[in-house]
C-alpha cells in the first residue's frame, strides 16, 4: 500500500516511511532547509507514527482482504492517415478517428500538444562498404527528423556491443560529425541486444519526449544474448516507435529486425542509394510530425493475450496506419 498521487497518466509513489501496518508521509516531519530532519521533530514524528500506527491497527486488518490492485495501463497509439496517394492528412481530431482494443470500442485522446523527439540512431558496424558511405552521408539529412523545439538524437555505433559515438545533443553539427566518423567493424552484429540499449537510454530522457529509434542495419541478428521477445516486450511499455533502413536488398516478415519494426507501428525502408536515403529520411520526418497520437486506457485490460489495435478514422477515402496490438504488461510475449 502506497501513498500516491496521479500525473501524467502515471502513478508516482511519494516518500512514505513505513509503519506497522499503513505508511506516515514524509512531509509530516519537521525538515530543515537542507532536507535533514530535525532530531526532535524526528521522534515526535516517530511517536505520532506509532500512535497512529496503533489507532489503524483494527481498521486495517478488516481492510486487507478486500484490497484490490488493478494495474493502470496507457496504451499510445501513434496513428497515420494518408490518402491515396500517399500524402499525409492534417487536422484531424480523436473525434475523427474510432479505435478498437480486440474489436472493444475505445474512448481515445488525441494529444494535440507538441511533443519534443528524442531520436536515438543505432547504427551496424560491420555492413558493407558502400552502406557506411550512405551512413555518412545521413547528418545533413537529419533536420527532417530533429527539427522541433527541443528536438534532439543520440549516436550508437553497435557489432557484439554498443557504443555512444554522441550522446543525445539538438546540433546538428556534433551529430553530422560522430556520423562521419562511423567506422567498419567485422565482428558479428547483436542487433537485438542494440535495440534494447538504445530503448534503455531513451527511457532515461525526460518525460513528456516522443522515443523514437532510428535502426540501419541487416535484417537478422547474430548472437544476441536478449531474444526478440526482451525487445518486444520492452516496446510495449516504453512506447518507442522503430523505423529501420534496411541494409540488405530483402527481409523476412520473421526477421527480427522486421516483426520489431513492424509491431511499433513503424516502417522499414531501404538502404540502396544516396536517393533512397534521401526518400527515405523525409518520408519518416514527414509521418512523426504528421502523426496523431491516440491514447486510451483499455476497458478490456484483463483480456489475455496479445491486444489487437485497429485503428479506423470516420473520413472516407483515406487510409489509416497504426501499431497492431500490444502485450499487457503483466505478461511477458
């Protein structure tokens, strides 16, 4: 049992002092400017725990067989209209748009806010020679996707590990530097092990961040010591968003890099050509900032199993992409 409060759709645990059966908050003790409980003030708070402590005792032994914890889950869902063409439509709103948790209807918000990006680039070192080139070529590119108060990426370099070649910075000058200096490595690639640091350190930055991680690499992996259901399973609550470009010329739907891509709601795309890149680079900076992003919280969390989303907007001829489902966050894919 916690003393808590709610923010930001997430619960947040004050500092509570334990006592027999409840929790004294914190704040009730005399503190000095430095934080440092005074000695005095600090047994008086202790006696007035313990009194307290004593006053509960019977209320809390007939409260705990009806204590129930039901966990709270957001689920974002970042959605993707375009028409036919392939152009991306703006200005719609959560009233525009229906979605279905394992064909349960939803209430969805929109967040309308601008939402500053954290794009961390994980980048595989032992790919050919001329998919180096395209990488060192990609910091110019770059202002499609960091362009943004507040925008910034990070740099990794990963074969058997992975190595922050620039910590998260918005100049895009530091960043078209530590690309250039991306170098061949010949040592096998742990792709998976890669994707789950790079989501490790974007969930370090600050909240209220778009997380989005950027994958050029191969479509397999080669001895990772995670799985692809560590990485799965981590996507699903940090609410990264993948797009990978594609360093060899096909991938599998079973490929990992493929089905991690593929369950964030992201897209793949691939590494050919300086033009590809180009295309490549602004057609993922034109869909994170033309994306809406639609969040609930499941009226059906206690289903079990994975969650299917579809996503289905009340304007007619356009098309609509999001992520495809989730795994609660109880339960491990």
């Amino acid at each position: 049992m916690f003393c808590c409060r709610w923010r930001s759709a997430v619960w947040r645990t004050h500092s509570c002092v334990p006592l027999a059966t409840g929790f004294l908050h914190a704040s009730a003790c005399p503190v000095t400017s430095t934080g440092v409980v005074h000695a005095r003030g600090r047994h008086s708070c202790e006696r007035l725990g313990f009194s307290i402590a004593l006053v509960l005792l019977p209320f809390s032994l007939m409260a705990q067989e009806t204590i129930l914890r039901v966990p709270v889950r957001l689920v974002v869902a970042p959605t993707s209209v375009t028409d036919h063409s392939g152009n991306f439509i703006n200005g719609l709103t959560a009233s525009d748009f229906q979605l279905y948790d394992n064909d349960v209807p939803q209430q969805v918000h929109e967040d309308g806010d601008f939402l500053p990006i954290s794009l961390a680039i994980a980048i595989q070192t032992n790919l050919k020679k001329d998919a180096v080139e395209r990488v060192h070529e990609l910091g110019p590119l770059l202002g499609a996707l960091v362009v943004g108060v507040g925008g910034e990426a990070a740099i990794l370099g990963f074969d058997t590990k992975v190595q922050v070649r620039q910590d998260f910075t918005p100049d895009l000058g530091r960043l078209t530097h530590a690309l250039r200096r991306i170098e061949f490595s010949a040592r096998p690639n742990h792709v998976i092990d890669a994707a789950l640091d790079a989501m490790r350190l974007l969930g370090q930055r600050p909240e209220g961040r778009r997380r989005i991680l950027l994958l050029i690499s191969s479509p397999r992996d080669q001895g990772s010591e995670s799985n692809l259901d560590d990485a799965l399973a981590d996507v699903a609550v940090s609410n990264t968003l993948i797009y990978w470009l594609n360093a060899d010329r096909s991938a599998a739907p079973e490929d990992p890099v493929a089905a991690l891509t593929r369950y964030t709601g992201g897209q793949q795309y691939p590494l050919q050509n300086r033009q590809a890149l180009e295309r490549a680079i602004t057609r993922i900076g034109e869909e994170i900032h033309g994306q809406y992003l639609l969040s609930y919280t499941p009226a059906n969390m206690r289903d079990a199993g994975f969650h299917r989303i579809r996503v289905v907007a009340k304007r007619s001829g356009v098309e609509v992409r999001s992520r495809p489902g989730y795994w609660p966050s109880n339960r491990n894919p």
